[in-house]
C-alpha cells in the first residue's frame, strides 16, 4: 500500500511541476534535482503501479481479508487512486507528461 502511495504521491507532484514549471527553464539534457522524483514516476512509475494492483484487487476481493484488516478502505483508495493514474498515463495528456520529462 505504501509503495502505491509514493508512487502516486510522484505522480501528482510530476503533474503539479508540470503545470506551474516554465518549459524554458527545464533543460532537457540536465533536468534539476527538484525533478528527479517526478521523473521516476513518471518514466517507470506504471511498473510499480501495475505490480502494487495485481497484489491489491484479490486481496480487496477477499471477504477474509476485509473482515481481518480494519485499513483495507484505505487499500481500496490508493488502488482507486492508481487506477486513476494507470489511466492518466495512457492518455494524450499522460503521453505529453512523459515526454516532457523522460523525452
């Protein structure tokens, strides 16, 4: 779960620096250390987002496992969240997103 949150916590801040960064001022061979976090995100970020669902959706599909963890609205969240994410990455607007850090 928590290696979800930091993935999707990345992605989030990839986006807002995205939004309010200057394009001019993001050197493309060199990009600051402010971005590196947000890079990995959103370079490889999919690969630990894809990983974290396959072990969560069964899990979440348990009545066991909802009955024994008190916290599993919670699981539920972030992997809504990572979806949410996984889908982002697949758009036009993820594609852009990539390109403008991994590019």
């Amino acid at each position: 779960m928590w290696v979800q949150v930091l993935v999707v916590l990345a992605y989030v801040y990839a986006v807002v620096a995205y939004l309010v960064t200057d394009a001019a001022y993001f050197p493309e061979q060199a990009p600051p250390a402010w971005s590196w976090p947000a890079v990995a995100a959103v370079g490889v970020g999919f690969v630990p987002g894809l990983l974290c669902l396959l072990v969560a959706l069964p899990l979440l599909a348990s009545a066991d496992f909802r009955a024994e963890h008190r916290q599993w609205r919670l699981l539920g969240t972030v992997s809504a969240a990572t979806v949410i994410m996984l889908l982002v990455m697949a758009t036009p607007p993820g594609w852009e997103l990539f390109d403008w850090y991994v590019g």
